[in-house]
C-alpha cells in the first residue's frame, strides 16, 4: 500500500548551516510532492512542491530535489536561521480526482543561534 | 481573501459521545478535505467533499462522517467517541483548477476524548 517514509526525526543544526531532510515512497504512480511546515501550535503550511516531471525546484534557500527512479526526494534549506525551527513535513499524492496526500511521519528542526 | 477557519479550537468530550467540527473554506476554494493529526505523526486522510458530495475517503469508519454546504464550509461528525480519536483535526481547502492539489490548512480542532 501507500507509505512515505522520513529521515530524520529530529535534526539540529547550528544557525547558518544546512539541513536536509529525506523522504522515501513505495507507490511509482504518485506525481505531487509538497512540504509542508508547522510550527508549534499552528498549521501545517505548504512551503514547496514538485512534480513528477520536474527533477529539482528551488525558491529563495529551500529547494526540492526528486529521484523518480529511487522514489525518493529531499528538501533542502541552506542558511538556515532560528525561524525555521519547526516540524517538516513530507507528502505525496497520487493522480486522480481527490487530494489525498499521504504524509511522513516528520522531522522536528532545531536551528540554534 | 480569507484562510481556512475551524471550531472550535479545542474540545474535549468523554467516550461514546458524538461530536461535530466546523470549517470554512479559504475564498474561491470549493473543495474540502479533512485529516487526522496524532501527537508526533502526519495528518491522515480522513475524506475530501466537493460540490456536497463526498469524494474520497481514507481509513476511517463510518463513524466518520460529514458535510458540505452551498457556501463550501463543511462540518466533520464523529459518533461513539474512542479514547484512540484523540488527536488535532485539521480542514484543509482547495481549488479544482490547474493548481488544485495545493492544500491550505486550518489552525485545527484539538480533540480530546476522556
């Protein structure tokens, strides 16, 4: 069935560094990847997307990368600062008439000053 | 242009209760989907409505129940309330137009069942 696994759980980066985060799937027909980001207390919020046809997309210091092949993608955030402290989280979707995304489990980010 | 509303933003109701969850759509969406969130995991599907009707349904038994109304906003039921139905309830809208899988999220209903 549908699963999306995320790596790591928990990530701790010093302010200025990177931070990468990991998604695999198992279902080849999915087409939609987002990132969602929520802070605590508030809602999750789409922060980036990407579709199967597109292999990497960026805005502003977060970026996207996909591997149809391997099923897997990965969010990237560079320069990181403390406000990106938060909970990530991956989903993805596949083609059809409802938007069912199925999410990781997520990644809790701590930028430290 | 409005975001998506929920209410209330907490509740807390005891085993075998009913209980009903409210959600106005972001402006110009017309299409409602919403998901189960527990402590420390993703949301889950739980089904999506569009034009009242109900569309798509994830995991969730008929228990699970719900509505759309003309002005898109749309109401999540659940009956014989389970310890296990704990969890932060989240409406999310959208659009069927050519960006329609982007989701925008409420703020949720923190549910808690004694």
């Amino acid at each position: 069935g549908e699963n999306v696994e995320q790596h790591p759980s928990t990530l701790s980066v010093q302010e200025g560094d990177s931070a990468v985060i990991k998604c695999t799937y198992s279902d080849s027909a999915s087409n939609y990847f987002p990132w969602y980001k929520q802070e605590l207390g508030k809602r999750p919020q789409l922060i980036i997307d990407i579709r199967s046809n597109v292999g990497e997309k960026k805005d502003q210091r977060i970026a996207v990368t996909l591997n149809k092949t391997a099923k897997h993608f990965s969010l990237h955030i560079t320069e990181t600062q403390p406000e990106d402290s938060a909970v990530y989280f991956c989903a993805v979707k596949r083609p059809g008439g409802y938007n069912k995304l199925i999410f990781g489990a997520g990644t809790r980010l701590a930028v430290h000053p | 242009e409005t975001g998506v509303t929920q209410s209330p933003t907490h509740l807390i109701k005891t085993r075998g209760q009913q209980v009903t969850l409210r959600c106005s759509s972001q402006s110009g969406h017309n299409t409602v989907s919403w998901y189960q969130q527990a402590l420390g995991q993703g949301p889950q599907f739980i089904f999506q409505y569009y034009r009242e009707e109900e569309n798509g349904r994830g995991n969730f038994p008929p228990r699970f129940s719900g509505l759309q109304f003309p002005n898109y906003s749309s109401e999540l039921n659940v009956n014989a309330l389970e310890l296990d139905d704990s969890a932060l309830y989240l409406c999310a809208s959208s659009t069927t137009g050519a960006t329609n899988e982007k989701l925008f999220f409420g703020s949720g209903t923190q549910l808690s069942v004694l």
